[in-house]
C-alpha cells in the first residue's frame, strides 16, 4: 500500500467539521471546562488540606525536618552529616533546663542551635536574630509573657539554668524573640550563644550524661533526605553506612511516610473524582454521539472518496482534542481558585479555627486534573469514532436523521394523539434518550444522597458527646499529646471547683474524676481473651503478643459526678441496665467494652453480676452493666487504648477514698456548669475571667460547640451542594442538547407534518409532551434505583459517622420535580422558537 501524507487534510477536516458545528463544540468545551473544574478544585482542596494537617502537626512536633538522631557526641555529628544521603541538616545542642519559678511544673529546656535548625523549628524572628555573645539569649513571646519580660532588645532576662552538675544563675540580654504558637512545641524554649555552651557544659562527657538520663552536651542531628518516602528506612540506612548507633526519631507528620496506611483515606476523593468523571463523560459521550449521527450522510460520502475508517476517527479524537485544549486552561484556572477558596472553610471545620490554612501549589494538582480531564474526553470520543468509522456509504447516503425501527405498523382508528406520538418519537433514539436520563438522574441521585446525609446529622447527639452542661473546663494537662508543653494537672483542684459552684448563677458544678491504673489479668479477662489467642498470634502484631505475654491490662478509671449519670444513652448498653440510685450507693461499677487490636473488634472482660477489686482502691464492685467502649465519650480523655477498658464509677469512690491522697490523688479532668439560663451571659463572663490566662485548661460553652457543627454542616453544604450544582449543569447541558439536536435532526419530519395539518401550537406541544415523559421517566429512575442508592449509601455514610441519626426524606425527591418541569419547558419551547424561525417552505426546501 502507497502512503500518502494527508494529515494536514485530516486536521483541517476536523477543523472545518468543529466551525461548522459552533454549537456541539461550545456544549464539549463546557464540559471539559466542568469537569476539569470540579476534578482540579478536589485536587487542590485534598492537598492543601494535606499540607495544612502536615503543617499543624510540624507545629506541634517542633520542626519540618524528615526525622532525626538523637543525643550524639560532636563526633557522631560530624560522621553523620557527611553522609551523601543527607540532603540537609541542623544541630541543637543540650545546654540544660530552668525548672524553677515560673517554670516549676513546664521545664524549658536551654539549647544552642544553628541557623539551618532554628529556620526549620519555626522560629520567625519578630526583632533581633540568633545569639552570638555570651550574654545573649533569644526566646518566645509566651516565655517572655511567663518571665514578665518587655519584648524589647536588650532588655535582661535572668534565668537560673540546671546543667545537672550546677545551677548557672546568670543574666542574659535579649538579642531576638519570636512570635509563639498555640500549636508550637517548641515555646518552651530558650537558645543562648556557642560561646555560652562551651564556657559552661564542654567539659561535660556526652556519654555519661546520656547514661543519667540528663542529655547535657548531647546533640541532635536533624535531617532532610531526599524525599519523605520510608523515613525509617533511611535513616536506619544510613546509621549501616556509618557504622553508628544511635536513636532515632521520625516526623510522623509526614503524610507520604504512611501512605499505604492512608489509602482508605484516598477513597473519598476518588468517588468524587469518578462521578465527576462518569458525569462529564455522558455529556462528553453524548454530544459526539449525536454529532456522529446527525453528520452521517457527512462522513458516508467522506467513505465514498476513500477515506479510512482510521482517518474517521482521527477526524472525530483531533476534535476531540481540539476542544480539550481550549476548555482545559479555564477549567484549570477556575479550579484551583474555587479549590483555594473553599480550602480555609474545611481547614476551620476540620483542623480548628487555630489552624493556619496552607495552600498547595504542587503540579501534581494541575497534572492530575489535565489527566484525569483528557482521560474522560478520550474514553468518550472513542466509541463515536468507531460508530463513525463503520457507517456504510449507501446507507449513509440515504439516512433521514433518526433511526427506524423494524416494527410493523400499527393501525388505529382513534387517530394520532400528540402525547402517544411524544413518547414514540423519545423511544426511538433509545441510546440518546438513556445517556440523556442517566446524566440527569446522577446528579439528582447526588443531590439527594448529600441532603440525606446532611439531615442526618444530630445537633443533640453531637453535643452530648462533648459536654453535658452549658459550660466544660477541660484540664489539658492530664493527657497530653505528642509534643505538646507539659503543664501541672493538678491546678484544676477541688478547692476551684467549689468557688465555680458559689459564682451568681451557677446551678451545679459536676467534675470527671481521672486514675490511669495497670491492673493484672484476672482468670475472667484470661478467659475472654482465649478464644482469640490463636488469631491474635497469627496476625503477627507485636502490640498484641507482648499484651499477652505481660499479662497486665490497662484500665482508665473515670469518677463521674450525678449530673453525668443521664448522658448514659439506652443505646450505649451492650449487656445488664442502668439504675441510677444503685449506682450512687458506691457499691456498683460500669465497665465498658474492650477495643483490640483490628478496628471494630471488641471484646467484653467483664459480664453484669461479676466482682472486681481495684486493690489501690480496697473495695470490691459489682458490675451493673457493660457499656460500649465510648459510653460517656464527653466525660473521657477520648483516647482509648487497645486490649484496655474505662471503668466508671460515682465520683465520691475516687474523690473520699483515704488511700487515694496527694500524689496518688485522681486528676480533675473535667468540670461542667449546669447555669440559670436567664443568666447564661453573666455565668460565661465571670468563667471567661477566673479562668482568663490558664494555658493548660481549655473553657468552652454548649453554644459554641453548636457553632462548631454548624460550620461543619455550612462546610458540607458549600462542598457537596456545589458539586451537585455543578453536575446538576452537566445534566442540563446534556438535556439541552440532546433536545435541540433532535429538533434540528428532525427538522425535515416537522416540516413535513406542518404540511400535511400540524399546527404549530400542536407541533409546540407535542415538543412540550416529550419534554414531560423526559420528567417523568427521569423520577421513575429517581424514586426507584435512586432511592436504592441513595438508602444504601446514605446509611453506610450515616453509620459510619458520628453525631449521625439516618432517617430518609421525601423533600428532595419532590423538590426537584417543579424545577425539572421548568427545565423541560424552557429548553422545548426555546427549541421550538428556533425551529419556526424559518417558514415551511424554507424547511421542506431544505429537505430536497
């Protein structure tokens, strides 16, 4: 065969085929520029939400380096930060801690450290810079704030540091302060000079001191590899190469460190991205669909001259391409700006008010959206192609615009009714008709499986799971996270809480009393725990084998007070029942179910009628009931740990017991105020003000817990509504293509019908008709497989929520059909007006 160079004719074919068809190609550019809009504004939200939680997290740890080694001697310092795997580092170095005064229950370590470490520990100087005299000292605004100090150059600063082998009472300068961070880790912090460090701790032997547990002298080395990928990995790599031993810690605040354990995460956002991309396609699809045969009498007698079947459906992918071209930079533009501005609404919802929203500006969103983009205009050109690449030449030539049937004709002597011949012209282009349902039905689905969700929620559910009065004290300091400062969990005491409850107003004041305890496995736990033993051991989890074989159990101990005893739900007792007065007697205890180590496996130690005895407590306690593991969630520290359980008890049990004194005393870990409501407002100032610069407690009202989930809810909304407006707009650019297509496809039969005594209005509401049966059949799929879906998934979503009590609604179903009666009788009648533009004689001229 001879090879001809006729792709320039191919792409101006295409060309001249998309100028002459403005109308197909501003319907496919619209929704290239849909879908790549929606695709690019989830990229840019998922990732920057990323990036912000990472970003919280480095916060919280001190530093955005990848990981670190631990307490070095300045010549495994040296040997490490050669090595060619690292990429960049810093080093801070012991000097010692101030542990009096201000500082007597939050020790604040004294450091020296580099540029490179300081720069990546957050410190953004306000005033000054690192200290290079002996004198001179750099700390946090929340230091200074403790110390009583100006935030001024140069203004003294005494701090007495504990070296281990002397106190240093010493008067420092200010030579640079920094802006402190409620999240930042590092507040607790002071940074003096190199000359400083040598002066007072060279002498000291790094190795002695990490053998007393003090560190002073000892270094770390922070690093920065070549990417954030298996962490551990390289850094136990490298420790190989240098022949060195040392520990070393992570920054687990690195999300693609844990990718595989996040793919389930993932899941959400790819839903989205697939109906996003199924919506577009039937869109995308159906236009070239309908293109392909509308112009079949086009690309028949394109045949008769020789062209290839492989040469159509290039015509039909270069337009394809073409048009993705132009739809894509707007789609991408639009994208990433509704992504950035509906980014700081979750970051608020999700990640706290306090949490600095941080954008991503990465490629991969921009990638990733053209690919996903290019990848639904691919798929729904291909099939087009093909259907244009097998039309026959005679038969092409002879098509009239809609495809017959090979039913015999049916004989009637009531004549022709306008509403039989609507549905029998919908049903004869039934792939149209399908395609056009089904891009309108997903979106309504959509619609209603997000309202459904929505109303689901539970103000009242939700708030009980976080505090049982109007107002809640949270003591910080008896559960602290990872790298948070250290406060005194004792100054939430029962002396303060008594004052609470003589402030103007103040009904009642209920306290959450806190003991941590291990407690030995009892023959009943050993007995629960045995038939699980074997699958414990072939799961292979190090967690679980060591629980086993240290045969020790950890048990929360929580002492509630009488205005918590309502919040136990009748749904939260799994075996026995809850009688309030025996409770009160001091003679009963509330266990709760034990969460092991696979999510959603528990187990249940004790039964109701079983004896325990805490030994520290010297009594012994019937079980009442056994409750789920997050009974009284609002009263817990909402941590659980696995193969323990919480026990709860009346609060007196904790609060009288003599043997329960001075440091083995239990923690206030919570107050709540039951207040007048006439007097809400005054109860909440004089709160605000006793409590008023107390970093360890946090003071928060029922009403803002409220405001929480209605930003929450307001965020679901914006989101999900959006994105159902959005494919709700494909669904209509669907249906009015498909609806003004048909017209111009069957221009010919209309005139023809007007000719032999149609009348336009007939000829209007026959068109008017069939825009009622697309209605029609769109709710029949909507209140049947739309119904199945939305019931399905909806409660899988509300089950799996919390705060969440599934019911279904009527109200979108309904809602939705004025507004899809609207759409249909604009689009006909606008379709028509078009048609009758031109007089009959025009039109059946055409048709010759």
């Amino acid at each position: 065969m001879i090879k001809t160079n006729n792709r320039k004719a191919i792409f101006r074919l295409a060309g001249k085929s998309l100028k002459a068809g403005r109308l197909r190609s501003v319907m496919i550019i619209c929704a290239v520029v849909l879908t790549t809009l929606l695709i690019t504004s989830v990229f840019t939200m998922a990732l920057s939400i990323n990036k912000s939680m990472e970003y919280a997290q480095m916060k919280t740890i001190g530093s955005d380096f990848h990981g670190a080694y631990k307490y070095l001697s300045p010549s495994e310092v040296e040997k490490l930060k050669k090595h060619p795997s690292i990429r960049e580092y810093g080093v801070s170095t012991m000097v010692g801690r101030v542990h009096d005064g201000k500082f007597k229950h939050q020790p604040m370590e004294v450091l020296h450290v580099d540029e490179n470490q300081a720069k990546h520990s957050f410190v953004h100087f306000i005033q000054g810079g690192l200290p290079k005299a002996e004198n001179e000292v750099v700390l946090s605004t929340w230091v200074l704030d403790k110390l009583g100090v100006q935030a001024k150059l140069g203004e003294p600063v005494k701090l007495n540091v504990d070296t281990d082998e002397q106190v240093i009472s010493y008067e420092f300068v200010l030579s640079g302060y920094y802006e402190s961070d409620e999240n930042l880790s590092m507040s607790g912090l002071a940074y003096v000079s190199e000359p400083f460090a040598k002066k007072y701790i060279s002498h000291i032997d790094p190795a002695v001191s990490k053998a007393q547990n003090s560190y002073v002298n000892t270094s770390q080395l922070s690093v920065m590899l070549d990417s954030p990928l298996h962490i551990e990995e390289k850094l136990n790599k490298i420790l190989t190469d240098t022949e060195l031993k040392a520990e070393i810690g992570v920054n687990w605040a690195y999300t693609a460190n844990k990718f595989s354990d996040r793919l389930l995460d993932l899941l959400p956002y790819m839903a989205i991205i697939l109906i996003i991309m199924l919506s577009g396609y039937l869109l995308i699809y159906n236009i070239f669909y309908i293109s392909v045969v509308r112009d079949v009498k086009f690309y028949g007698l394109l045949k008769t001259i020789g062209t290839t079947p492989r040469q159509l459906r290039r015509i039909i992918m270069i337009q394809a391409r073409l048009l993705y071209a132009v739809g894509l930079p707007v789609g991408l533009l639009l994208g990433y700006a509704i992504g950035r501005w509906i980014t700081p609404m979750i970051n608020d919802g999700f990640l706290g008010g306090s949490a600095e929203p941080v954008y991503s500006v990465s490629p991969l969103i921009f990638i990733g959206a053209a690919l996903f983009s290019y990848l639904t205009v691919w798929i729904a050109a291909r099939k087009p192609g093909r259907i244009a690449g097998r039309i026959a030449p005679v038969e092409a030539v002879k098509f009239a615009g809609v495809q017959g049937g090979k039913k015999r004709a049916k004989r009637s002597e009531h004549g022709a009714k306008l509403y039989r011949m609507s549905l029998v012209n919908l049903l004869r282009s039934k792939k149209k008709l399908v395609l056009m349902l089904s891009s309108l039905s997903l979106s309504i689905i959509l619609f209603t499986l997000i309202y459904t969700v929505i109303s689901s929620l539970n103000v009242n559910k939700y708030l009980n799971s976080y505090i049982a009065g109007d107002f809640l004290i949270k003591n910080n300091s008896v559960v602290l996270e990872q790298g948070e400062r250290a406060g005194d969990p004792r100054q939430l005491s029962e002396t303060f809480t008594d004052q609470l409850s003589e402030i103007d107003g103040v009904r009642s004041v209920d306290n959450v009393y806190f003991k941590p305890t291990i407690y030995p496995m009892d023959e009943k736990v050993r007995a629960a725990l045995k038939p699980l033993e074997a699958e414990i051991n072939s799961l292979n989890d190090p967690y679980m084998k060591e629980f086993l074989a240290k045969g020790k159990v950890d048990v929360d101990l929580y002492g509630i007070d009488p205005g918590w005893y309502e919040m136990l739900q009748p749904d939260d007792i799994v075996e026995g029942s809850f009688d309030k007065q025996k409770f009160a007697s001091g003679r009963y205890v509330l266990i709760a179910e034990s969460l092991l180590g696979k999510e959603d496996q528990y187990t249940r130690y004790y039964h109701p009628g079983d004896k325990i005895t805490y030994p520290f407590l010297g009594t012994s306690y019937e079980v009442m009931a056994v409750v789920k593991y997050n009974a009284f969630y609002a009263a817990t520290t909402h941590r659980f740990s696995a193969t323990g359980y919480n026990a709860f008890l009346p609060a007196s049990e904790l609060r009288q017991n003599p043997s329960l004194s001075g440091d083995q005393a239990p923690w206030i870990l919570s107050s709540t105020i039951q207040a007048d409501p006439a007097k809400l407002d005054a109860v909440n100032q004089k709160l605000r003000s006793v409590t008023h610069g107390i970093d360890d407690w946090t003071l928060k009202s029922r009403e803002e817990y409220r405001e929480e989930l209605g930003g929450f809810i307001r965020i679901f909304q914006t989101v999900g509504y959006g994105l159902s407006l959005v494919i709700a707009l494909i669904g209509v650019l669907n249906y009015i293509n498909t609806v003004l297509t048909g017209v111009i496809s069957r221009r010919s039969e209309f005139s023809i019908l007007e000719s032999i005594g149609m009348t336009k209005a007939q000829l209007k509401r026959m068109l008017v008709y069939e825009g009622l049966y697309n209605v029609l059949f769109t709710m029949l799929i909507v209140s049947t497989l739309g119904v199945l879906i939305t019931y399905s998934i909806a409660k899988m979503l509300a089950e799996n929520m919390a705060f969440t009590v599934f019911h279904m609604s009527a109200i979108p179903f309904v809602a939705v059909i004025p507004v899809l009666i609207i759409i249909a009788y604009v689009v006909t009648t606008g379709a028509y007006r078009m048609l009758t533009k031109s007089t009959i004689v025009e039109r059946l001229r055409e048709v010759e």
